[in-house]
C-alpha cells in the first residue's frame, strides 16, 4: 500500500506544473517602432482587469501569462501613442499576437505587421524598408524554401552579389577584398592565407536565422568595405520550446554510385579532420622552424643519417584506390527554449548542429598557351597563342561540413540581459587530381608528354564567440530610456593542408613504350601548409534617444571599437631530387608511385630527399585597429530622414616574411626595421576620418526614396604584403604579395527607390557609382617559363556604375514570381602608357620591382565582375495557405575577367553561364516537411576562354567543365 501511495505521489508531483500550466494560458508577442523598424524595449504590456503586467525586452518580446478568457490587452511607454488589442486565451496553449508597430504621439495612423523576427522574408522587407542604409538580404524562410546548402549558396540570389569559386562573395562588382563579413555583429577571421574573406562554403545554410548585405556605409559599422557588408546571424532562441532535426539524401549523375578515386586517409576524415596520419614527422616538428631539413655541407646542415630517418617517417601515402561513390547526406538538429527564472528574469537557449558529407567527380580540359609575338612585344596586335601545356583533368572529392551553433541569453532583470553565441565550423576536401597531357615547344623546350597526380586534404575551421550585454538605462519616467550595448569578439580560424602530394612523369612525344619520373622538384612533392588567424575584438555603442525641435523621434549614438588581429602561415615543401640529371633507366616506372611507395629503393635509385629552401615560405603578421564613430538618425521635417555621420579608423599593419635558407629566419637589418624598400618587410599605417550621408524620403506610406554619399577604405591584406608564392599544381599559377602596397579609398554614391506593395511585394530599382583610387589589382609578371607568376600593385583608378532592379509579387493565392537583376559597368587603369613602354624598351632600372610589371592591357575591368547577373525564382503553391509549393529557381552571371593578362597575353574570360534549380516542397500535418530539389538540372558547361589576336579574337578553351546535375530528398520534424 506504500508502494501505491508513493507512486500516485509521485505521478502528481510530475504532473503537478503541467496542471498548473494547463489552468492558464500564455500570450507572446513582440513590439516594433513605426518609424524604424526596430524592435522596442521597455514597453509595458498591461491586461489591466486582472492586475497581470510584464514588459518588453530587447529584442521588443514579450511573455505574459493570464488565466484562460477574452481580455483587452494595453501597449504603452511614454512619448509613444498606446495601442489596445483584444485577445482570446485558450488554457494550456500559447497565443502569439502580431506585431504591433508602436508610433509617437503625434502620428495619424497605425501600422500593423506580420510577426517581426527577422526570419522571414515579410520581416527582411520591413527591416530593408526602414533601414538608414541601402541594403539587402535573404531570410530563414527564403532558405528553407531553397536548394541551398551553404551560406554562399543562398548570396548568389541577392541582388548585386555574384559568387566566385564557389565561395567568395563579390558585392556590386567588386571583389572579394573589397567586402568584409560579420558573424552576429563581430568581425570573422579568415582561414585562407591568400585572402581576408571568409569563404561562406563554411557557414550551413540549415544554422543561418537572416543575411544582410549592407550597400552603403553608415558610420557604426566598419569602414573597410565597398563593395557591402556580409552580415550574418545564426538563429536565435525561441520563445516556446522546440526541437527539430533532418535528414538529407542526395547524390550527383556524374559522381554517385560511379567509380570513384580517393586514397588511405585518417580514421577522422569522416569529421572533416585529420588524425595525425598526414602529419610531418616528430623530427621536422622538433626542429626550430628555420632550420631546413637539408643534408649538412661544410657550411653547415643536417647529418645525413638524421635526414635520411626524416625521409623514413614521411608519411608514405601516394596512390589511389577504387571505390563507389556513395549517396551525399546531411543530418540536422536543433533545440531550444525561453524558460523563465523567477518573477522577473528569463533564460534563453538554442543548440543546433547541421553536419553534411557528399562526393564529387569533375572531369575538364585545362590549357595553358605562350604568347608569340614575331613582331615586337610592344604591338600587342601581331602577338598569338600557341598551346604550351595541354592536359586532361580528372579530380574526386569528398567534402564534409560540419557547423555548431549554441546561442545563450539571461535576462536577470527586465532590459538588462547578458548573451553568449558560439559558432564552430569545419570543412574539408579529400581529393585526387591525375592529369595527362602534353608539353609543347612553344618556350624553346623539347615536347614532352606528361602525367601528374595529386592526392591531398584541406581542412579549414572557424571558432567564433561573442560575449555581451545590452542594457536600458531609465533616467526619468517620462523619457525614453538610453541603451547600452557592448561585446568581446574572439575569432578563430585556421586552414590545415598536410601532405599534398605530386608525382610527375613525362617521356618524349611519340614514344609510348615508358614513362620517366620527371628530374624536376615538381616531381616526388609533399607539400605543408598552415595558416592560422586571430581576431579579438571589443566594442560598445551608446544609443541616447531625443525629440527634435518638431517632436520628431530621433536618436544619436556613438561607440568605439578595438581589434587586435594576428595570422601566421607556415608552409614547408619536401621533395626526392635525382642525384644526376640524366635518370637511370631503372628510374624509369610504367605507373606514378609505384617506386615513391618504397622509400629505400627509391634512395637506391639515385634520389635525395631534401626540403625546399629557395623561395619565402613564413609569415607572421599583425594588425591594430581602433575605431571611433557618431551616428545621428533624426527626420529633419516629417517623412523626410537624415542617417549619417563619421567615423575614424586608424590602422596599423606589419608582415614579416622568413626564408628558411636563412640562419636568422628572415632577411632584413634589424637597425632599418621599418625601411618598406627591404624585399621581406611590408607595414602600412593609415588614419581615416570617414564621413556618411544618407537622406531617406518617404514619398508615401509606402514607397521610399534615398539617396547617400559615404567615403569607404580597402586595405591590402597581409598575404597581399608578403612575397610568400606558391604553384599548387603542375603548370598553375603563382601569385606573390607586394610589400609596397597602399590602401586604396573609394567614394561611394547610392539612389534608391522603393516601392513596398504589400508586407511580402516589394519593387525597388538603383542606382550606384564608385570611384576608386589607388584600387588594389592583381597584374601579370615577365615570365618565360611555364608558369604564370602574378603580384598586387595599386592601379592608378578605376570607376564602378551600375543599376540594380528587385521585384517581388504574389498573385491569384497559388502564385509568386521573384526576380532581381543588375547591370554594372567598370574602369580601371592599371597603368599608364608611358611607364609601360620605359620598362619595354629597357628604360627602367632592371632591378626596381617597375621592371618587372608587365600587364598586357593598361586599362580594363575589374578582375572577376560580371556585366549583369540575373536570378529570377518562380513558385506555385499547391495550397491556399501557401505550404507546398514548387519552385523554379534560375540564376545566371556575364563574362567575367577570370586572371588579368600579361607579358602580351590576352585576359583569361570566364564565359557567362545560368543555373536551372527545381525545388518541391511539401507540408505534412502540422509537424512534418518534405523537400526534394535538383540543382544544375541543365548540367551547364562552365568555360574559361583567352581571344587569340591574330585569328580574329578566336576563343581558346582555358578551362572547360560540367558538375552535373545534382539532386536532394529531404525531411524536417519539428516538436
């Protein structure tokens, strides 16, 4: 009977808050400003006949719990007019109200939404719609409607953006360097040594609340942009609690199922990481990093036997094996809550975690030509493209993508809460690269033909975390209160290439009885790199609210902010170089690897093992920024907005590049640190004052009209300032940093006019100009050889214009139709006429870094912007309340500068291309989603091309590939 009596006690107790829930019921809401957008804190949400009383927080929501029954409900804080809404609640549930849009007093009317969280495209065009500065974005609802699987997937749908490689982001035209991107309000560190974007490959569209593109510059965000700000949020806790999780299948007709090469790799590929098994061995790692792993001479070195045990432990896998490549899948899962603490304070949370893995086969054409030129190299007129490599690729990849998001807010008293989110992703790429192809006269060589083979692995991983606080500070009742927001930023990022490795065999042209290991250190390659950067970050604004001298509701705000920026690259290469030029015969091998594989008899056959020191190959670097900004955001007469102000940057840059050939590390002399003319050292110091005007007209309740003129700045990069190169594979290109480098400034100009139809139909067109001084470009050098060697100089000026359209519209319930297009038009002089033909004719001191410029064409596009980029999505609906639908989503890009010319050679073209995506998607009760989608359903060839003078501009194939088509089942649960 204890027994029983214990249980049924324990059942109640159990049971017992889920009875008293079950007696009450729940309101949440969530209040914005008319005139902004924002969301608003501190306002008192009030059922005034049972005494039940709660506020806003800063995010303008709210919990109120009530007894079930009809009750009006009062929203009210002071200077603003009170709004009264009647509700019904239903015991045991939770009633969420719309949003309502507070105005001041003096307002005619009042403006009612959709529910504002910024995660649907509905809230995206009101936030865009009241925002001081021209920009644009795509919501959580837009994503989830698409077939996208990453961050830079779903960009290439914005307006004005186009998106190179597969990753980077270019904003109106402009490259990567020319864009800067924010994770939750704190600048991101980069895990690419060549470039301070952020590859948005690494960010999981499932992970992602909104994206914004900021166009034009306002003085609380950070200078260094013009092309536009990325601006990224990860979703955020909800207000009830959830939890949902996915499961994704697909695969791609060129690839799954199909043979497929990969190699042995580390029993955590399967995480994206490496176990250690590519690592160099403990007897590299335990040397200082400027000592190479060079056999000794009677100048000094490494005894032969401690090289030699070195060549023993490499890691020893190069070839590749067989498998079928197997379905790609993505899994996801979330959760999260708003559960509240006491009387007064709320705790927030959301864990959520989106792995994917998929495999991918391309099979292309990749040509390298000389120029010839019988006349003379200054008329580019008489020159023509003569194939000096030809070769067939063939490359397998497997890539994961793995991303954490844990998201943390309190709010211990009302307007006053503390947050943390953290962000962890990791990405990498397995691959195995074998070309064939042949090796032509064209630079005075014998022909040969050749075959090569990579096998390698990138890693590249991002920790990012945000710590703050947001705090209202009421100095009178009758006021409205001031807001105080800080944040500490720490941003990881590191990108880990162990072990790629390279065998090259060639035999002259006609003979096919053998093939001979190439006697060049491309052959028997492994190659080591690590970059890592570090960004620590802290900032605060201080937002004070006011009436001008019309009543008007304005607000000024200023802040500062600090960053500390440091990155490292290390990167080593090693290699079996033949003791005699001429190969024995017993050197010769029918198949790459097949001697590589045992290194003992490799060393029996002649070769040395030995670490390349003859080029640059580290670099430490540092950045310090400090910044300092005031922003006024006042109406200067009704309907008619100012949004501006200044901000002032100062920026302080020094790279440090090491050879490892050199005993010291690095070559320069420490009592002239700071001489710019010392080939190793690059530093840059730059103070800014910044000014920002954007004028916002609101013709109509409904249609908008800006106009604005800001004044941006575009730093080199570290990687830009260090002489540090490197050929990735056999006939690629090779880039080198120039330690002379300036920032460059730009000025920008912006007109908007916006028409807001309805909450989700929108029609904007725009209107922009840039002009850009001392633009940071990357030239073509002098080279005689196979490689094509390019560096970064500041082009004299270059000039950007463009126009943008957006139209959105839902008709007749089952349709919607979406399309966005610009068109852009630029100039840049990359040098002048003069200065070229002096380096030509030999007029210039050989040994100055001038002399060894030689760009073909003086003036140009910009590198890799596209005259026009359209994206047009059509839907329809298979239901009234548009929860099913089916979706054609079309997006295609102009001709585009892939790699400016030089020494005579025309500009490497990538040819326009479109991209048909089709997406099915399905409701299934009130908790399940299905998806299927197929991307690339056209299987487009994408193509890089040079113009060959001499034969009338005929087009040459550079590069020329198919990704296939592409396709997805997916299904969504949700709690």
């Amino acid at each position: 009977m204890k027994q029983v009596i214990f249980r049924l006690f324990l059942l109640a107790a159990l049971l017992m808050p889920n009875l008293l829930f079950a007696q009450n019921a729940r309101l949440t809401g969530q209040i914005i400003d008319a005139t902004s957008a924002e969301p608003m804190f501190g306002v008192a949400v009030v059922i005034k006949s049972i005494n039940a009383f709660t506020q806003t927080d800063f995010e303008g929501r709210y919990t109120l719990e009530a007894p079930p029954g009809d009750y009006e409900v009062t929203f009210q804080i002071a200077v603003y007019e009170p709004q009264i809404r009647k509700v019904t609640l239903v015991a045991g549930q939770t009633t969420n109200m719309s949003t309502i849009a507070l105005g001041v007093k003096t307002a005619q009317e009042v403006v009612i939404q959709g529910r504002q969280l910024n995660n649907t495209q509905a809230s995206l065009l009101a936030l865009q719609r009241k925002s001081g500065a021209v920009s644009d974005g795509v919501s959580q609802e837009a994503i989830k409607k698409s077939p996208d699987s990453s961050a830079s997937d779903v960009l290439k749908r914005v307006t004005g953006i186009t998106i190179v490689d597969g990753k980077y982001v270019f904003v109106r035209g402009l490259g990567e360097r020319y864009s800067t991107t924010e994770l939750n309000g704190t600048l991101l560190s980069s895990p690419e040594p060549d470039k301070r974007v952020v590859p948005l490959d690494l960010f999981p569209a499932a992970l992602i609340k909104n994206i914004r593109i900021i166009k034009s510059f306002l003085p609380e965000d950070p200078a260094e942009f013009s092309g536009g700000l990325v601006k990224i949020e990860t979703q955020e806790f909800p207000d009830v609690f959830s939890f949902a999780g996915g499961l994704t299948l697909g695969g791609n007709a060129n690839t799954t199922q199909r043979h497929f090469q990969t190699y042995k790799g580390g029993k955590k590929d399967y995480l994206g990481k490496d176990d250690g098994t590519r690592a160099l061995p403990e007897a590299v790692r335990d040397l200082p990093p400027f000592i190479p792993v060079v056999r000794g001479t009677v100048f000094g070195g490494l005894p032969n036997a401690y090289v030699g045990g070195v060549a023993a432990t490499m890691p020893n896998t190069w070839d590749s094996k067989t498998i079928n490549a197997p379905f790609d899948r993505d899994l996801k899962l979330s959760v999260g809550d708003a559960i509240p603490v006491g009387a007064r304070s709320k705790f927030g949370y959301l864990l959520g975690t989106s792995y994917g893995r998929k495999w991918r086969f391309r099979e292309s054409k990749e040509n390298t030509y000389a120029v010839i030129n019988p006349v003379n190299q200054i008329v580019a007129e008489t020159a023509f493209l003569s194939p000096l490599i030809t070769s067939d690729v063939k490359k397998w990849t497997e890539s994961v993508l793995w991303g954490n998001n844990v998201n943390l807010s309190y709010e211990f008293v009302p307007n006053q809460r503390v947050f943390s989110k953290t962000f962890y992703s990791r990405n990498s790429d397995k691959y195995v690269r074998k070309s064939e192809g042949f090796v032509s006269t064209a630079n005075g060589g014998e022909p040969v033909d050749f075959s090569s083979q990579n096998t390698g692995w990138i890693g590249r991983e991002i920790l990012h975390q945000v710590f703050g606080g947001e705090h209202a500070l009421n100095f009178s009742p009758n006021w409205r209160p001031h807001k105080l927001d800080w944040s500490v930023g720490y941003s990881k990022a590191n990108r880990d290439e162990p072990n790629l490795t390279q065998q090259l065999f060639q035999r002259p042209a006609g003979i096919f009885d053998f093939r001979t290991r190439a006697t060049s250190t491309d052959n028997a390659l492994q190659f080591y790199s690590f970059s890592e950067d570090l960004t620590e970050t802290g900032a605060f604004n201080y937002e004070i609210p006011f009436s001008q001298w019309s009543g008007l509701q304005s607000k000024f705000k200023f802040g500062a902010m600090a960053s500390d920026r440091v990155k490292e690259l290390r990167n080593r290469t090693f290699n079996y170089v033949p003791q005699s030029v001429i190969p024995s015969a017993a050197s010769n091998e029918f198949t790459p690897g097949s001697v590589v594989n045992n290194v003992a008899a490799l060393i029996q056959k002649g070769y040395r093992f030995q670490e390349q020191t003859s080029v640059p190959n580290f670099y430490d670097a540092e950045q310090k920024l400090h910044a300092y900004c005031g922003q006024l955001d006042m109406p200067l007469v009704a309907k008619f907005r100012f949004v501006g102000g200044a901000r002032y940057e100062d920026s302080f840059q020094t790279v440090k590049t090491y050879e490892a050939a050199y005993p010291l590390g690095y070559e320069f002399d420490p009592s002239n640190y700071y001489n710019v003319a010392q080939s190793k050292i690059g530093k840059l110091h730059t103070k800014d004052l910044l000014p920002s005007a954007n004028l916002i007209a609101e013709i109509t309740a409904d249609m908008n009209l800006r106009f604005g003129y800001t004044e941006t700045v575009n730093r080199p990069d570290f990687r830009d300032l260090s002489p540090v190169g490197f050929q990735g594979t056999f006939g690629g290109e090779r880039i080198f940093g120039n330690n002379q480098l300036a920032r460059a400034y730009v000025h920008n100009y912006d007109a908007r006019w916006e028409w807001y139809m309805t909450t989700d139909d929108y029609l904007g067109v725009g209107v922009f100009y840039k002009g850009l001084s001392n633009p940071i470009e990357k030239i073509g050098l002098s080279s005689l050889s196979t490689n094509r060697d390019f560096t970064f100089i500041n082009a004299k000026n270059g000039e950007i214009r463009g126009l943008e359209f957006e139209f959105r519209k839902y008709f007749a319930e089952r349709f919607g139709f979406e399309s966005n297009l610009f068109f852009i038009r630029s100039r840049v002089e990359v040098m002048d006429w003069v200065d070229q033909t002096f380096i030509r004719v030999g007029l210039v001191d050989p040994t100055s870094r001038r002399a060894i410029y030689n760009p073909t064409n003086l003036e140009r596009d910009l590198e890799g912007q596209s005259p026009y980029v359209y994206n047009v999505k059509f839907n329809y609906y298979l239901d009234k309340d548009r929860l099913s639908s089916i979706g054609l989503l079309y997006n295609i890009f102009g001709d585009r500068i892939d790699a400016a010319g030089s020494s005579g050679a025309p500009d490497q073209i990538e040819k326009g291309a479109g991209i048909l995506d089709l997406v099915f998607e399905k409701k299934v009760g009130e908790r399940l989603d299905i998806k299927a989608a197929a991307k690339n359903i056209l299987d487009t060839r994408f193509k890089v091309v040079q113009k060959n003078p001499l034969l009338n501009n005929q087009e040459q194939i550079v590069r020329s590939y198919r990704d296939g088509v592409s396709y997805s089942f997916s299904m969504n649960y949700k709690l």
